[in-house]
C-alpha cells in the first residue's frame, strides 16, 4: 500500500506525455483515414447548380458532384452509387426511413444515421430533426430565402416616365454641374465687362449682380434642355468653359435619350406587394417548403403560411394562384429558371431568412470530409466552380424590359470629370487673362500720366499766352473806349465851335452890311464918336474891319472849319503792331478811331 501513491504518480507522468503525442499523430492522420475506403454514397437529384442529371453524357453534374469527385482522389477512397441504375435514385432509400418520414431527404439522412449508407449527395437544409438523426459535414454554402411572386404587366405612369432614365443622384448631379457652369460663366464675364468704377447705391449693385449671375445660370439650364450652349462668350477662357460645358450637354442629352427610349417601350411589371410585411398584413397565402415552417412561424407568427415537402408543387401552386407568394431558396428559383421555366416569378424585397447547406455523412468519415471540403471552400474552388455552373444554364431569355436600368453617376462619371478638367483649365486661362489685363491696365496709366504731364504743361503755357492775348485784348478795349469819348469829346467842341463862328458869320455879315450902307448912303454923315484910349484905346474902328478881313477871306476860313470837320467824321482810330514787341498801341497825331486788331 505504501508503494501505492507512487505508481499513481508515475502512471499520470506517462498518461501526460502519452496522450499529447497521440493526439497530435491522430490530427496528422486525418486526410488519410479514408485512404483504400470504400464509401457508399447516393445522390439526390434536384435539377439545380447543386446537382443534376446529364442526359447526354449519362453522368451527374453539378457542383456537389465534382467536389467529392476532387475529395475522393485527395484522400484516396472510392465510391458507390447506390442509386445506380435505377429511373429514381431516391428510390434507393430504405422503405422503412420513406415511411418514418415524408420528406426523402429526411429519410435520407435516417438511412445516414442507421449506417446503410454513408454519404447523402444532395442539397440538404440543416434543421434540429435532422441533426437529431445523423452528423453533418461542414457547411459549404448558405442558402437565402426569398419570398416570390408573380408579376404582370402594368399600366405605364406617363407623369415619372420623363425621370426614368436617370436615377436621383444623377438629376442632382446634373443640376448642381449646370449652376456650376452658370456661376464660372457669370464669373469670367463679369470681370471681362467690368471697365469702369460703379458708382450706384450698393443695393442697386448687389441686384444687378445676382440678377447678372441668374441670367448665366438660367442659360445654363437653358443650354441643356435645347442641346447646346445658350450664350455667346467673348473671351477665351469663357469659350474654353463653353467647349467642356457642350461635351458635357452631348453626352448627357445621348444618354437621357437611349435609356428614355428603352423605358418608353418597356413593359412595367407590378406586384402584388413589395415586401414581406406588406404581404403578411394583406393576409397572403404563403406556400413554403415544410422544412423552413417553423423558422417562418417564428420569424412571422401572424403569417398564413402553406408548408409542403413537394417544392415543384409548390411552384405550380403560386402560379395558379392557389397561393399567394411562395417562399424557398433562390437556389431552386434559379435552376428553374435556368431551364426556361417560371419566368414570372419575381423575388420581394431582401432574404426572408437564411440555412445552411449542408450533407449526412457517417461518424467515421466525418473529419476527413469537413477536413477537405473547409480547404475547397477556403481557396475558392467551390465557388468558382457555382460560377461556371450558372454560366452553363440558359435561363431565361432577358428581355430588353428586365435589363432596363436607369443610369447613375458611375455610368457617366467620365463626361462630368472631363468637363471639370476643362473647366479648371478655363480658370486658369482666366487666371491669365486678369493678369494680363491689369499689367496693361497699369502701363496704360503710367503712360497717360506722363502724357498728362506734358498737356499740363502744355496748357499751362498756351493758358499764359491765352491770358496775354485777353489782357492785350481788354488793353487795347480800354483805350478805343477812351479814344472813342475823347474823339466825342472834341466832335462836340467842334460842333459847338461851328455853330458859334456860323453864328458869329452870320452876326458880323450883319453888321457889315448894315456898316457898308451907312458908310455908302449918300448924304449920310458918320456921327462923330468920341474915341477915347480910355475907353477903346489906341485901336482905330477900321482895324476891326480889317482885322475881320474881307468878305472872301472870311468865308474862306470858314469852309476850312467845315472840311476839317467832316474829315473828322470818316476816319478811326487803328492799332499796329510793332515788330519789338508783340503788341503795341499808336495813335496817330489826328484823332481818329481805332480799331481792334489781336
């Protein structure tokens, strides 16, 4: 007993070093626990990508088929078919198993579970009686659900057809590229017109400005719905913005018009409802395969739902209107549909639910199974082998109404990136031209005010001799005005001095004759005068005569008086200038007028 405590010891030593190492060469020998096997296996035909029956070749096709085919040369076993030979397959399934469950894949996975066969080849749906019944290998796929309806033809909407085409973000796309160029357009040509300082209120400025920015844009949109450029620029980067603007407009209006075309003639098709609520609140009749019911009850508890295990029942039952939606994997839609059939039919909204696809295989085989089928799936060869697959179906024939989709900006990204390059060449050439515009702006100034300088100068010189000419002038005004009333002056003298010796003529003819004719009359005695020097002096009476003189030397003297006079009347005073100097009065030694001479 003593010795007891020690062999525990020792046995747990060797348990601890024993089994690490036996596991690790299990795990080693995974891939060829198969090797020189002989496994029995059948296939369950369903006429899909899965699996299906070549009648040509008279072999299985299919992706599930070649998978194994791939996994049986890997691990090096072979296989049998059971199901060899026979018009069904499925017929080799035990009876016992068909009559234990309705559904032949069900009593597949029995006869898996009860050890008569080994591997069921088909497109299993795992659920909790299954997995009750057998093991499963590792999932390959993940099956989605799809609620599926019949479409029919519906009446067009003539209102939203104008708007097909092209999808939301495309129109707004396309409204903000018109504003865009609209406001670059404004841009260029504001500055292209602006030549003078405005000096109106700054309301009156800020209106003309937007009312200016709203007439480029409206010719932007303008633009687009007439099929090119609406505005005549002037300058070259306006031009070049034209130039990218109307590749833009050629490539928009060619698109709108094939797709708009392709929707005109397309034949709407409507459904019943869009999704799966939807149709659960008009209290739809849903057909489904039986395996999925508890799954849709769960998922929909107010849902009518038509559970059967025939899913080509079911097919025919939504197409007779029987039912109101089907609900089963797209996988069995799609195969379907590759051979032509149920073409009406039409999926709603997103998957309603999801399984996995999965195969019954034994206890025995399991790890070598999932061991090879995780690699395939991990370097996708099962997927590209359900690529070349669908490729292989004809399905039904697309027509030009199912391919109808309207364009987004992904479709015409190119022709908006061109027609911002050139538009950020056009800036740049603006850029330029500004540039350009103000260096000759400035030597334009530079050079009017040197010019400036000179007429300054210029007219501060001829305004000297303009103010030497008027103050000549108003000289020159001054004198003939005094010239003018002197010469009155002296006219009215003379005139007064005709008169008076006119009157003294005719005062001393007077006295004469009267004298005459008493000196002559006969008989007439001079009275004696009593001259006395006091009174007249020393001068004699017949001096007086005599200093008068005679008659023909008075009238003499007085004709002179009246030629000097109206020689007086015809002459003016004039002004000549003297070679010394720029200007120089004279008035000559008679008075006479003058006149004004610049």
């Amino acid at each position: 007993m003593a010795d007891l405590p020690f062999l525990v010891a020792v046995c747990t030593v060797c348990a601890l070093a024993i089994f690490p190492t036996a596991g690790a060469v299990n795990s080693t020998k995974i891939p060829d626990l198969l090797r020189n096997q002989t496994l029995r296996i059948i296939y369950m035909d369903e006429e899909n990508s899965h699996i299906y029956w070549n009648n040509k070749t008279k072999v299985w096709g299919g992706v599930l088929p070649q998978v194994y085919e791939m996994i049986a040369e890997m691990a090096g076993f072979t296989m049998i078919d059971v199901g060899a030979g026979l018009d069904n397959s499925q017929m080799a399934i035990s009876q016992g198993s068909r009559n234990e469950h309705e559904s032949t894949f069900t009593a597949c996975v029995a006869d898996v579970g009860k050890g008569i066969l080994d591997v069921c080849v088909g497109n299993f749906w795992e659920t909790p009686l299954r997995r009750g019944l057998a093991s499963f290998v590792t999932p390959f796929a993940v099956e989605n659900f799809f609620c599926m309806v019949v479409s029919r033809p519906a009446s067009p909407d003539l209102l939203s057809n104008a708007f097909l085409p092209f999808d939301l973000y495309l129109w707004l796309l396309l409204c903000a590229a018109m504003v865009f160029q609209g406001f670059l357009q404004w841009l260029l040509e504001y500055k292209e017109k602006k030549k003078k300082k405005k000096t109106r209120p700054l309301r009156k400025r800020v209106i003309k400005m937007f009312s200016s920015m709203f007439e480029h844009v409206h010719s932007g949109f303008l633009g687009f719905v007439s099929g090119g450029p609406a505005y005549e620029s002037r300058s070259v980067s306006s031009r070049l913005l034209i130039l990218g603007y109307g590749f833009l407009i050629v490539v928009i209006i060619s698109s709108y018009t094939a797709n708009l075309a392709a929707f005109l003639t397309k034949k709407e098709k409507s459904v019943p409802f869009s999704t799966m609520e939807e149709g659960v609140k008009k209290g739809v009749l849903f057909c489904c395969d039986a395996v999925a019911l508890s799954t849709l009850e769960s998922l929909y508890p107010s849902g009518r739902f038509k559970p059967s295990y025939d899913t080509e029942a079911n097919f025919q039952a939504v197409l007779s209107g029987d039912c109101g939606a089907l609900i089963t994997s797209y996988a069995g839609l799609e195969s379907r549909q590759g051979g032509g059939q149920y073409c009406n039919l039409v999926t709603v909204d997103t998957p309603v639910s999801q399984m996995m696809d999965v195969q019954p295989v034994a206890e025995w085989i399991n790890p070598t199974l999932s061991f090879y089928l995780s690699g395939l799936r991990a370097d996708g060869t099962i997927a590209r082998l359900f690529e070349e697959e669908k490729a292989k179906m004809q399905g039904c024939e697309k027509s030009q109404d199912e391919e109808t989709d309207k364009l987004t900006i992904k479709n015409l990204a190119s022709a908006f990136i061109i027609f911002m390059i050139i538009a950020g060449m056009a800036v740049f050439v603006w850029v330029i031209e500004t540039y350009c515009r103000h260096k000759r702006i400035k030597e334009k100034a530079a050079a009017g005010l040197s010019k400036s300088n000179t007429s300054v100068d210029a007219s501060i010189t001829s305004m000297s001799e303009r103010e030497q000419k008027m103050n000549v002038e108003r000289i020159v005004a001054t004198a003939n005005d005094r010239v003018e009333q002197q010469f009155e002056a002296l006219v009215r003298k003379l005139e007064h001095l005709e008169t008076s010796l006119l009157e003294q003529k005719r005062q001393t003819e007077h006295h004469y004759q009267e004298s005459m004719s008493l000196l002559n009359s006969p008989g007439h005695v001079v009275p004696q005068m009593n001259w006395s020097p006091a009174t007249f002096g020393e001068v004699d009476p017949k001096d007086i005569v005599a200093v008068l003189g005679n008659e023909s030397q008075r009238e003499k003297k007085i004709d002179q008086i009246i030629d000097m006079l109206s020689g007086l009347e015809q002459t003016r005073p004039a002004v000549t200038p003297r070679p010394s100097t720029p200007y120089q009065i004279v008035v000559p030694a008679t008075p006479v007028l003058m006149e004004r001479t610049i």
